[in-house]
C-alpha cells in the first residue's frame, strides 16, 4: 500500500547531507513493511537486521564501536558483504540494543557512505528507561503514523478520485460525484483507523467483525507491552488512563481529566503513567492555551 513517507524516504537518500535515518513510531504503523520495500526499489541490496531478542546480533557491538569492523562482522550475519553506497541496511526494534543506537554516531563519522534506516518503537521509553545516550546531531528523524485518509482513499482503489480533486479549489464546492464517496470513505476510515493491516483486513473481506476482531487483537498487544516496558509501579495507572482515555474523549468537551480516571486519584499520582503513554506514542498530548498565538502561552 501507497505511504507517503516513501517520498522523505527517497529525499533522505539523494540528500549530500545525509546522516543516518531513525524511523520511529507505533508499533504496527508499518516502518518495517515501508523499509523494506524502499531498499527493495531504490537499491542494489539489502541487509535487514533484527533486534529484539537477538543476543547474537547485539554481541556485535558491545565490545566497541569500530564501525569498519561492526559492518564486517554484520556482513558475516548478513552472509553476503554490505557494500557502502549500495546496500541499504536496515536496523529494526533498534532500541532493543543501546549500542547500536550509539554506534550509528560512529557510522556517520566513520563510514558516511553506507546508508542506514533504523525502525523503532517505543524508543522514547527505551531511552528513558535504559538512560540510552542518544546520538544527537549525527541521526536524521522521520516519524511515522498510521495511514492518512488519502492513504486510506488510494489504498481502497480511489486514486482516480483523489486526482480529480486537484482540479477544484479548496474553497471551492464539490460535485456530489466526489462528496458522496468521500463521505462515505471517511465514515469507514473513522471505524476502521488507519492501522496498515486493519486496512488490509477491511480490503480483503469488507467485514466489519473481522476488522473488529484484529482491531482488539492489535490493541491487546499494545496493552501487554505496558507488564513489558513500564515500570511494574505504573502498570496498574498505565492501564487505567489507557482505557479511560478514549471514554473521555468521546464526550462532548473532548477533554481529558485526571480525577476522572480513577475515584480519588489525582494528577500528581497519575501524571508520570501519562507521560509514559505519550513516550510510547500511543496519545498525543495538546495542550490547552489561552492565547492563540506564537510562541504559545500555555
């Protein structure tokens, strides 16, 4: 399916000033799935490199951070030389090993022709968690969201109607040959969300239960990642702000409280879980200003 982050993709790859690439987001929003598929068109190989669990993997770079060195011996995993300039290597759950993510600095200085992507989810509890020296200024960022509503509309066979569109003004009006499909793919893509395989399962079958069935499947494995990745003290508030966000958000204000969450508890005991969920990217927190205009006053 069309994502439209293969158009920074491809930027990042032409750019003179290129520095590693750090691709973050949800799990499941499909950075692996669009990595790959990059290296696939745009260069002569490919070396993927998975982290999570892989002890074999991560013993490379612990002894020290020579990149000549590290690519060699990832060339051994990868059973086929990597070659700077032509193969694209791909790091993904980098934050599963500290190292790697420091040794990318030592790559950017080291070896700036081999092109690295490295995908990772739940990177902001990872360094929070770990105490992960991050290698600023030597990375370049892209973050990634689930599907967009033209992603949405192109993906279900209306890249016709997404074409036509730029013929009209965006204040001008519609016929109803683009409303009434619009309308009615923006009342699916509101059920269904913008999840790549919960989009895939809704082309495949148009059934509203199988949707449903992987949707709760899919937000099950993001709720055992909290016993996973937080600390064991939060768990039980993470899991409460978890299900009381998207209750409260319903309602009319479409705010969220704190003493709504849980009978008797407060910000100061329900923040720090709060902030874990931004940190995972699973919430987007806005903040209420009073004043709208730059900088903002909060």
């Amino acid at each position: 399916m069309y994502r439209q982050a293969i158009e920074n993709l491809k930027q990042w790859k032409d750019s003179p000033h290129r520095k590693p690439l750090l691709v973050t987001g949800i799990r499941q929003c499909g950075k692996t799935y669009l990595l790959k598929k990059f290296g696939e068109e745009y260069f002569d190989d490919v070396a993927y490199f998975y982290f999570e669990g892989n002890n074999r993997l991560a013993s490379i770079f612990a002894t020290d951070f020579d990149a000549i060195r590290i690519l060699d011996e990832l060339s051994i995993i990868n059973h086929k030389k990597i070659i700077p300039g032509k193969t694209l290597m791909i790091f993904d759950e980098i934050q599963a090993c500290p190292e790697a993510l420091i040794s990318l600095k030592y790559f950017f200085e080291t070896l700036p022709k081999q092109y690295i992507v490295c995908a990772g989810s739940l990177l902001g509890v990872a360094l929070k968690r770990n105490n992960i020296s991050f290698p600023v200024g030597k990375v370049d960022r892209l973050k990634m969201y689930p599907m967009s509503f033209k992603e949405f509309l192109i993906a279900n066979g209306h890249k016709a109607l997404l074409d036509g569109l730029l013929k009209y003004k965006p204040d001008e009006p519609l016929p109803e040959l683009y409303t009434t499909t619009l309308t009615k793919e923006l009342k699916h893509y509101y059920l269904i969300g913008g999840l790549p395989e919960v989009v895939a399962r809704w082309i495949e079958t148009h059934d509203f239960s199988a949707v449903e069935a992987l949707q709760d499947n899919l937000l099950e494995d993001y709720a055992s990642d909290f016993s996973k990745y937080a600390p064991n003290i939060d768990v039980p508030k993470i899991n409460w702000i978890w299900d009381s966000v998207p209750i409260q958000l319903a309602r009319e204000n479409n705010k969220f409280f704190f003493s709504h969450v849980k009978q008797g508890k407060r910000s100061k005991d329900l923040e720090d879980a709060l902030e874990w969920i931004v940190n995972a990217g699973l919430v987007n927190k806005l903040d209420l200003v009073s004043v709208p205009e730059l900088p903002p006053g909060l």
